[in-house]
C-alpha cells in the first residue's frame, strides 16, 4: 500500500435489473425465489424493487453492510437470507414484512436488534448465529409461532428470559456463548409449569385410578 493511502471497503459489484430478473427463479414447491448470494453486493441493489412481489429473497454471501428501509415493499416474502454479510444493524421497516417465516442474520456483526422483529408474527425459524448479541429485545417473547433460534457464538452471559414465553419453542443453539453455571439452564428457562385443577368426578375411572396411583407414589416418596 502507498504511503498516504487510506485503506478502502470492498466497493462492491453492480447488478442490473435484468440481471436481478435473471436471477429469479422457482422453487421445487412453486415460490419465486430472487437469489442474490455470491454477487459481491455491497449494498441492496435499488432495482429490485421493481422485483418486491417474489416469495424468497436471498443476499446472503455478500458485502453488504445495511439493509435499506425499501426492505418493507418485499411484503409477500417468507424467506429472507442475510447470512454472511457485514451487517452492523436492521431497519425497524423489517417489522412490516408479516409474511415471513424464516429469517437467517447468522454471521453478521450485529450487537443489537430492532424491536420491531416481535412484529413478525408468522416466524418460524430465526438465525442469529455468529454475531455480537448480548441480549435479545423482550418483544421477541411475541413470536408465537417461533419453533427454532439459533444463537451460538454471540456474547450471551445467560439465557434470554424472554424464550420463556415461546410455547412452540422446539429448539434453542446456545453453543459457545460465555455463559455462566450459575444461571438456570435453557432448558430450565423454556420449560413452564402448568397446573389444572379438577374434581374426582370430571375424571373417567381409568384417569382416576392412574391420578389415585401417582399420588400415592408421591406420598410414599414424601414419607421416606
């Protein structure tokens, strides 16, 4: 390098609207899936707007440091990649795509998330592997429908309370965060005690024989 010159960020390639046309292509299930991966983008190619009404959008491999606010008119999407990028941030628009199911910011550097994400209530999968995450927005208890997050290799120094709330939850990747022992494990953390209370006489004889057979177990073991 020269003396004097200052070092630059990847400038990044161009992609045309007929290029991003070119692009799109069907899935095996019948969406239309905009894939943008492996292009070396270092920003969102204003052109695709033109393209919002595809089912899947993938930039994901790329160089792309923001997502614009034009994210929102891409509406219909249920997939959105954003893996492998140099992400540092997401627009609070993200919340207005309320069709998505999966989104993948894995292997970013994002240290914070837009509450709006508590918006998404369709999400599915979310993937916020290999980033600089402390902590998660409580709104993120919202998610509902949420079966699967990914949050290994962050900076979590103990499980997010708010996974708590997450009664579809199926599967939760803490690994290599800098968790302490001390505090209560993930499993301890999703798992949530419900209590019902009935009389013997809503209860068919099979039920009741199996409830008076556990209680005794019970009293047995309180005894000893």
């Amino acid at each position: 390098m020269a003396k004097g010159r200052k070092s630059r960020s990847p400038k990044g390639k161009t992609v045309t609207l007929k290029m991003a046309q070119n692009c799109t292509k069907m899935t095996l299930d019948g969406k239309r899936r905009l894939d943008l991966s492996f292009k070396e983008l270092a920003t969102v190619p204003k052109c695709i707007q033109k393209l919002c009404s595809v089912d899947e959008l993938d930039l994901s491999r790329n160089l792309i440091r923001e997502i614009p606010n034009f994210i929102e008119n891409f509406a219909n999407i249920t997939v959105l990649d954003l893996h492998s990028n140099y992400l540092e941030g997401i627009p609070v628009t993200i919340g207005r795509l309320h069709n998505l199911q999966v989104l993948n910011l894995c292997n970013n550097r994002l240290t914070s998330l837009p509450s709006e994400l508590g918006l998404l209530k369709k999400l599915h999968t979310l993937n916020l592997g290999l980033n600089q995450l402390e902590s998660l927005p409580g709104s993120i208890g919202a998610l509902k429908e949420l079966r699967h997050i990914g949050l290994s290799d962050n900076l979590f120094t103990r499980v997010p309370a708010c996974l708590s709330r997450m009664n579809k939850l199926e599967k939760v990747n803490l690994d290599r965060n800098p968790i302490s022992e001390s505090t209560p494990s993930c499993e301890s953390v999703m798992t949530t005690k419900r209590l019902y209370l009935v009389t013997e006489n809503c209860l068919c004889e099979d039920c009741l024989s199996r409830c008076r057979t556990e209680r005794k177990k019970m009293d047995d073991v309180a005894e000893n």
